[in-house]
C-alpha cells in the first residue's frame, strides 16, 4: 500500500514539475495504462483477490511515469507503461481466476452433500432393485412348486381316469361294456366314468375335450355312422348335466373307420367298439386326428 501510496503523489510531483519546466505532453501509452489501472484499483475483487499483482502492475506504471517526468526516451517510457498494462490485464486475470477457486472452495461442502444424496439414492435404488429381485425369484419358486404341485396332482387324476398319453394328448377311452347293445345310453359303469371325466374338468378348466365315437363294421356303413355319433353324443350330454360348459366339449363320430383291432373276431369288434374321449393340453387345443 505504500507503493500505491507514493503513485499516488505523482500527479502532485508532476504539478510541482509542471509549475518549474511547464506543461509536459502526455504519452498516450502512459495515458492509457493510466486508465487501465485507475480502473483496475477501483475494482474491489482486484483488490481482494490480486493485490500483489496490482502492486505489480502500479511499479511498473510509477516507473514509466518517472522516466516521463525525466523526458527520458520515449521507447523506454512506452516499454514500462506496456508491462503496466499488461501486469493490469494480469492482476485482473488473477482476481477472476482467485475468486472463482474461492466460489469453488466454498461449494465443495455442498458439491459433496449432493454427492452423498446421490449415493445414498443410489444405495436406496439397488436396496430397492435386490428386494424386487428377490420377491421375483421368491414368486417364480411358488410358482414353480404349484407348477410341480399341478403336474403331480395332474398325473394322479390322470391314473385315476385310466387315461393313456398319446401324441393328440390323454386319451379316456370308454369301452362298448359301458353302452347296452345298439344302444347309444351309458350304463352305470359309463356313468361312473364320465362323472370322473367331469371332475378332472372342473378342477381343470383350461382343458377341453373332443368325444370320439367308433363302432365295428357289422350293419350298414350309415347306420353304424349314426350310431358312432350318438354314443359320443351320449358322453357329451352327461357332460354337460354335471355342470361343463358345451363351449369346452366336442363331438363327431367316425363310425367303423380307425379300428384299434381285426373285425374278423367278437373280441376285436368289441374293442372296436367304444368312445374315445381326447382331453386337450393346458392351452385348449386338441390335434387333429390324421387319416
């Protein structure tokens, strides 16, 4: 501050010189490194945040002006008000540089506060992620035991129904013991079977059924169509009386086509005789029979 002090005489010392020798032209290159710094030491962050570089730049500007006063060279003079202005264009510099550090250093506690809540955040949302994963592997485990459960429970009702597995699915097949001769109408035993039938059904209500029905090849190719037909027709409606939709149950009858055994003996005519009842998968579909 001394220095800036004693800048701060020259005008008097140039007044006093002034008053002695008579007015002195001002070099332009002093008068504008003049401005600048006047400007600069007005400028309250300069002062605060690059005082040593002002002072810098006021010794440079104090020397040019001496050399001035002295009606030294020129180029001398020109060549200390040119480091004047540029050590004022540095001591500016410096106090943006200097106080932006200080902004910076005084966001950092809150830079890191943010920081610590974004990882906290983070923390909470990969606490979050694990649980979800683990109430899905929890969940595909429940459901896969009721999946393994059902199959268990699928497989027994299957045995129970005495149906067999085939590549259009399970096959229930209702023999012609369980039908009086010629006759469409389910004895007791057919009854007990279809009751079964439509148990497995209710528990199961994804599955439809397709009621087949076939006869031997004794009497009229018509007669034993018709008769085929109205067998399966015979299951459907005992079916529907205990409670299944129609919507999920299917009839047609093939008469004497696809024997399962020789008609040339009562044994095998009678196997040939009979209902099969095809229970879809689990999405309700049935293959269709190939010829």
């Amino acid at each position: 501050m001394k220095r800036m002090t004693r800048l701060l005489t020259i005008p008097g010392l140039l007044i006093l010189f002034t008053a002695c020798g008579g007015p002195l032209a001002m070099n332009p290159m002093l008068e504008e490194a003049e401005n600048e710094f006047s400007t600069a030491s007005q400028d309250s962050s300069i002062l605060v945040y690059a005082p040593v570089a002002l002072v810098e730049a006021e010794e440079e500007l104090e020397r040019s002006r001496m050399l001035w006063e002295a009606k030294a060279d020129r180029t001398l003079i020109e060549h200390h008000a040119y480091l004047a202005k540029q050590k004022t264009k540095i001591a500016r510099e410096t106090a943006s540089l200097n106080q932006a550090q200080v902004e910076i250093e005084r966001a950092e506690p809150e830079r890191q506060r943010v920081l610590i809540d974004i990882r906290r955040n983070q923390a909470m949302q990969a606490e979050q992620r694990a649980e979800q994963a683990l109430e899905e592997a929890r969940h595909e485990r429940e459901e896969a035991e009721k999946a393994r459960t059902r199959a268990e429970e699928l497989a027994q009702r299957v045995n129970e129904l005495e149906a067999q597995q085939t590549e259009r699915g399970l096959v229930l097949t209702l023999g012609d013991v369980l039908f009086d001769f010629d006759r469409a109408e389910l004895q007791p035993g057919g009854q007990r079977a279809v009751a079964e039938l439509a148990r497995f059904l209710d528990e199961y209500p994804e599955r439809n059924v397709m009621i087949e029905g076939f006869t031997d090849s004794v009497g009229s190719e018509e007669y034993n169509q018709n008769l085929s037909l109205r067998r399966a027709n015979s299951v459907r409606r005992a079916l529907i009386d205990r409670g299944i939709s129609s919507s999920r149950i299917e009839t047609i009858g093939y008469g004497v086509r696809y024997p399962v055994a020789t008609n040339q003996t009562e044994s095998g005519r009678q196997q040939n005789r009979r209902v099969e009842v095809i229970i879809s998968d689990q999405t309700g579909s049935i293959p269709v029979r190939e010829n």
